[in-house]
C-alpha cells in the first residue's frame, strides 16, 4: 500500500473527483496559484483551469454563498476556507443556508457540497487562527460532519462528501497536513457514519476526535505498558452521522468512557459524546464518563501556553485512571 | 440506621459492642444489629471517639435514624455532634455527605456505579455490605462480582434473641402468651401475605415412579460422600427443566415478565424459630454431587443461625420438601416474586400397575408445582413439571 501525507491524500482525493466528475469544481482563497495555504490544491490549476479552480477575494461569507448556489443548480463545489476561524465569517451562509437549503424547499433542491477547513492549535497562530469547532457544526441539522484523522481517512471520507447531496463541513487538522501514512491504491469513497476502532481493549473505551484519536492512541499503549490497562480506542471519523452503536458496544464491554477532543470543554462534542453515552449505557457505565478538552481559554499565542491549552498522551492517560481508582 | 440488607426497613439494636468515652477504629465492630434477614456486626466507618449512643439495646429504629455519635479525636467527647463523621451513614467508606442522596425514608444512597448497582439486584449482593474498590470508595462492578463470587461478607450471625413473652390474664382460652415477633419473623409474615394477597395461585400434581432413582442413589452411597438426596435430585432434575423453561425461572414484577439467565434454586429449611431459604447458585451448571455438598452446607449454616445474607438471596425458583415427615403431598405459598414453588411429598412404596396390567411395588413420590398464574398458565406448569418427572424417573441424565 502506497505511503502518503495526509494533504498528498487530499489532494488525491481532489483530483480523482474531479477527473471523475466534470461538475467538481474548487473555490477558495489561494486555492489556484498559490496552491493553497497548506498546498492542498496543488497541480489543480495546471491540470483544470481557471474555470475548475478559481481564486476569490477574502470573503468566507460570498464563497460559501456562491458554493451553495453552484451547488443548487446542480454543481458540486469544494470551497476552501484557510481556517475553521474563518469559516465563523460564513456561519449565515453554512448553517442559514446550506444546511436548510433541502428542507425549505421540501427537497426541490439539494446541495451538494463540501466546505473544507483546517483546525486545531500547535503552529502558534494565536486565537482567530487555532481554534476546534467541531462542536458548532456537529450542532446544526442538516450538516455533516467529517474529521479525519489519517492520510486514508482524508481520502476516502473526501470522496465520499464529494459524491454526497448534502453540504459536508469537512474539518481537517493543521498539524496532520505532514502526517504520513498508508492510503489504499485505487480505494473508493469511505463510508459516513462508521467509526474506526483503532486498538482493541476490554478495561477502558477511548474516543479520540480528530488528532485526538492518535494522541488516545499513544495513551493506550502508555497504560498497557505501565497501568496494565488495555483500552479501546475509536476514532468516530464522522460525528454527524455518528456510529453511536460502535461506542455504546464498547462501552458495555469496557464499563468505562473516556473522550478526548481539542475543542473548549462546554457544549462540546465530548459534553454530546457523554449525554448520549450515559442515556444509552447507564447500567453499564462503572464510573463517570470522562471528558479529556482543550483548555476553557481562547487559544493563547505563548508556546507553553498553547502546549497547555490543548490535551496530551499524559492527560488522556490520567483521565483513564480516574475511571479505575483515586488518581 | 444503616441499610443492611436491600429489604431492610428498620432494624433493631440488639447489643452495643463500645460504650460512650470509648476510642473506636475504622472497621472496629461497634453494634449487634438484627434485620429483616439476619443478625450483623456493624463496624465503624471512621475513627473517632463515641460522644453518644443514641439508640439503647432492644431499640428499633428506621433506616437513616441516628443510632449512635462519634466524634473527631481521642476523648473529644464534647464535639459538636453535628460536625462530627456520622456514624448513622450506611455506607462505611464514604463519610463526605456530597454526593450522597437522602432517600425518603430517611436512609442514604450506597455509593455504587449503575452497572454495580444493576449486577448486585440481578446476582442477589447486598452493596450496602460492600467495601467500594473504586475513587472515593464506589462500588464498582469488580467488588459485586469479588462478593458474588466469595458469596459470603465479613458480618457475623448470632442467633436472635428469643423475646421475652407478655401474658395476659386468664380468660376463657386460658392465660395467653404474647411473643414479639423476631424481624425474620416479621418479614415471613410480610412476604406470604403478600404473596397470597397478589399472586393468582394454582396447583399441579403429578405422582413420580422414583424406582430408578432409589437405585441410582445406593449405588452413588458407594461412590459419594456425601451421597445425594432425592431432595438434590429434585433440585438438580428442576434446575434442568428450568433452563428449558424460562418462565418457570422467571417473575411476574411490575407489568413484566423478568426472566433470569442465572438458575438459582432455594431450598426450604426449618431455622430457628423460622423458615429461611437458602439459595443454591447455579444449579443447573453444577454436578449432582456439588448441588449435593452445597446443600449439605447451607442446611448446616441455617441450624447454626450463621447463613448470611447473600446466601439467602438470588433465588429464581423454591423447593420445599415435608417428605420427611411422611406427608404425601402439599401446597406451599410462593416465595415472591418467583413464579413457582415444587414441592415435594414422601418416597413411598406402592402397588402400581405396571404396562401389562400388573400390580407391582414401586417406589411412588408426588411433587406439587404451585404457580403464579400471572406467568405461568397451566400448560406452561405442566410441561415443565412433566419434565422434571421425565428427568426424575430417568435420572442417570442427573448425574451427567
């Protein structure tokens, strides 16, 4: 199997759409000369054109409102927002608009598009740059939600929001774009809604979100190897739709929930994560559902702040203990 | 008070083991308490100093209610009481109130994690009696599964005390004798009650040929020790049905049928001054020759006062046997809320007609199923109880 990084898989993933299907196109800002901020788009321009993949003014909100009409008279456009932050500028357009599109017009029209961004803290870019807001999209019907968190995983779930007829925000992680890892040859679209588990365990379940899922992964083999617990790892993949069923199974074999994201701790998806847990597993649950967050603070510029700001393998692995005994 | 047993609603002091001024330890015993189910040594739940015993011997008191007043430090008699650990928690490892949550009756929450909680009503383990493994002192599922296992606790049984009788004067049945009643007493009173005042009852009776199964038991004398009973038997040959029925191993609760997926069969035995009915776990899953030890020691434990809770609890289903008294056949009232009780009447011999017309001597036994017609319609009753004969009268299959 082929070895890539995960913005080589996303722009696979782009190029195989778009090949395939001549109604794919780009937007964004930087998407077309520049090749994008994170080089995402790159070769694009080269290979489609200016018509296929076009460079806008900064302006989140006209973007993603010009996506969403393309997008209603039958286009499939992938817009390109150079941050999640940014991506706040064009809330009236995604949640107004795209995500209710469908249901106003009782599904005369759809909208099927992707609207990408990156998110996620490390490169000290302070807080209009840094931010996780999985939770605020997770929130709205009618939206779905995919974040990815290996090179296969950016590629097949890409295809898959690409081919799909409802608007996808696609959230990918800034310190992920340089992640290597193997990505099937040929492989087809990925499936929404089916969570990965990543390591299996029967003493404690872990669901890491996003770049979560590998710092969860690196937690879990920490407790094997000093704790002698052997946890279960998912990686949701998608939050909305949710595999609710994968996380509830291993929860009644573990008895134990522990969710790791980088988002703010209130309303956030490892606050949903445990609401449903807890509805659903109450009489298997042996201790409380832990939640592993980002700090409750605007993401601050300072290195060690930022370092601090968000969750490591040590918390993870503290927050698992707390399930057992007194930590 | 503490809730010593999940039925207990009140409970009686029946000696203090520390006086007031005395020092005690964490899991020093301090009180003799009887309940519903047994006779207990409750044992301190912190250190401290006893400032008051609040309730005297011969005093019963609600769960909840304060029995006694120990106070921080060695001869701080004079503490504020409301400052001081309360003894009166039921949960011995947690003395912090947060997170406790007041009953209405005035007792306090046991702090249990919801799958401890929901194996202890399933497996039949008192949490109250549990030392919670986990943060803060919680019961986790390990310790219902470590106490399930061990089937036994740390409390201590004595027999109880026999009340002194009140008389009356004479009239014209003569003098009368008043007896208080003991609290297993009252709670025998209680349950067939309610057992009759609830449960649709009916009978069936079939007469087994237990020929073969008198043979099978001289020859096991030669192998067993100790050799199993026609009472095992029964026990082994109905723990076998049950699992084919699950309704017979099953309850009518609430608007539902709860059916179990553990068999475990209670046996009837004539206490001190009551009836207690000792359960043997996982009948179905154990040798003839287990069932056999398992009895022969619950039996043993019940004539000494000394069965503890949790041997008395987790029952699907009841066999009560008066054949040793010669009596033939009989009813017995449920145990709630099971579905059904067996019992059984004397081994006999009798002439029988055999296949051919015959008159022959066998060796003839009745068994009575009583069912509660909530769950158990007639038809559900007799296929099972013509499958325990089934098994009776072929019972090599027992000894599998």
């Amino acid at each position: 199997m082929p070895t890539m990084r995960y913005r080589e898989a996303l722009n696979e993933a782009l190029r195989e759409e778009m090949q395939e299907d001549e109604s794919v196109f780009v937007m964004g800002e930087d998407v077309g000369v520049f090749q994008g901020a994170f080089k995402v788009t790159k070769g694009l321009l080269e290979e489609f054109g200016e018509k296929r993949v076009r460079d806008t003014p900064i302006s989140e909100n006209t973007i993603v409102g010009m996506g969403v009409g393309a997008a209603m008279v039958g286009l499939r456009p992938v817009v390109e927002l150079m941050t999640v932050n940014f991506s706040l500028l064009a809330m009236d357009q995604i949640v107004n608009h795209a995500a209710a599109v469908g249901y106003m017009f009782g599904g005369q029209v759809s909208c099927p598009m992707v609207i990408r961004m990156p998110g996620g803290a490390g490169h000290q870019l302070g807080p209009t740059h840094s931010h996780s807001f999985e939770a605020w999209y997770l929130h709205v019907p009618g939206l779905l939600v995919a974040v990815p968190s290996t090179p296969a995983d950016a590629k097949g779930l890409l295809k898959a929001a690409i081919r799909d007829d409802n608007p996808v925000v696609f959230i990918e992680h800034e310190t992920l774009y340089g992640q290597k890892g193997e990505v099937p040859e040929n492989g087809g679209p990925a499936r929404f809604g089916e969570a990965a588990i990543r390591r299996e365990g029967d003493d404690v379940t872990v669901v890491g979100i996003s770049r979560m899922a590998i710092t969860a992964e690196k937690a879990a083999e920490t407790l094997a190897s000093e704790h002698e617990i052997e946890a279960e790892v998912i990686d949701p993949r998608t939050l909305r739709p949710l595999d609710l069923d994968t996380i509830v199974e291993s929860v009644k074999k573990t008895n134990r929930a522990v969710i790791v994201e980088e988002g703010w701790p209130h309303g956030g998806v490892g606050a949903n994560l445990a609401a449903l847990i807890q509805e659903q597993a109450f009489d298997w649950l042996d201790a409380p559902v832990m939640r592993v967050t980002g700090a409750d603070v605007p993401m601050p510029y300072s290195k060690p702040l930022e370092q601090a700001s968000f969750p490591h393998e040590e918390h993870v692995v503290q927050a698992a203990l707390s399930t057992f005994r007194d930590v | 008070m503490p809730r010593l047993s999940d039925s207990m609603e009140e409970g009686t002091i029946l000696k203090w083991l520390v006086s007031e001024g005395d020092d005690v330890k964490r899991g020093q015993p301090i009180a003799e308490i009887e309940t519903d189910k047994a006779n207990m040594t409750y044992e301190a739940d912190t250190d401290g100093t006893v400032s008051e015993l609040v309730a005297s011997e011969g005093d019963t008191l609600a769960v909840g209610d304060v029995i006694a007043r120990i106070g921080e430090g060695s001869g701080d008699t004079g503490s504020d009481p409301q400052e001081a650990p309360r003894q009166e928690e039921p949960e011995p490892q947690e003395p912090e109130p947060q997170g406790s949550d007041p009953s209405s009756n005035g007792g306090e929450r046991v702090k249990a994690s919801p799958v401890a909680r929901r194996m202890a009503g399933e497996m039949g383990v008192e949490l109250a009696q549990l030392e919670g493994s986990g943060p803060g002192g919680r019961i986790v599922k390990a310790d219902v599964e470590a106490a399930a296992h061990d089937g036994g606790t740390k409390q201590k049984e004595r027999p109880a005390k026999a009340a002194e009788p009140e008389r009356a004067e004479a009239g014209a049945k003569g003098e009368v004798e008043f007896h208080e009643l003991t609290r297993l007493q009252q709670t025998v009173t209680r349950r067939m009650a309610e057992s009759k005042a609830t449960a649709p009852d009916f009978q069936l009776v079939a007469e087994v040929d237990m020929s073969a199964a008198v043979q099978l038991r001289e020859r096991l004398k030669e192998v067993a020790d100790p050799a199993p009973s026609f009472n095992d038997m029964v026990v082994k040959a109905a723990s076998i049905a049950l699992r084919e029925h699950r309704r017979v191993n099953g309850a009518y609760r609430d608007g539902k049928f709860e059916l179990y997926s553990r068999v475990n069969v209670g046996i009837a035995v004539a206490g001190q001054d009551a009836l207690v009915v000792p359960t043997i776990f996982d009948a179905d899953t154990k040798s003839l020759g287990q069932v056999a030890k398992d009895a022969r020691a619950l039996i043993e434990k019940v004539r000494e006062g000394k069965v503890t809770p949790p041997e008395v609890s987790g029952g699907t289903f009841t066999v009560s046997n008066l054949g040793m008294y010669g009596i033939d056949s009989f009813s017995a009232v449920i145990n709630p809320p099971q579905a059904a009780i067996l019992t059984v009447g004397a081994l006999k011999k009798k002439p029988v007609a055999d296949e051919r017309g015959r008159i022959v001597a066998r060796d003839m036994m009745n068994l009575t199923l009583v069912c509660d017609h909530r769950i158990l319609y007639g038809a559900d009753g007799a296929d099972f109880l013509a499958r325990v004969r089934e098994l009776l009268e072929s019972p090599l299959s027992l000894a599998l």
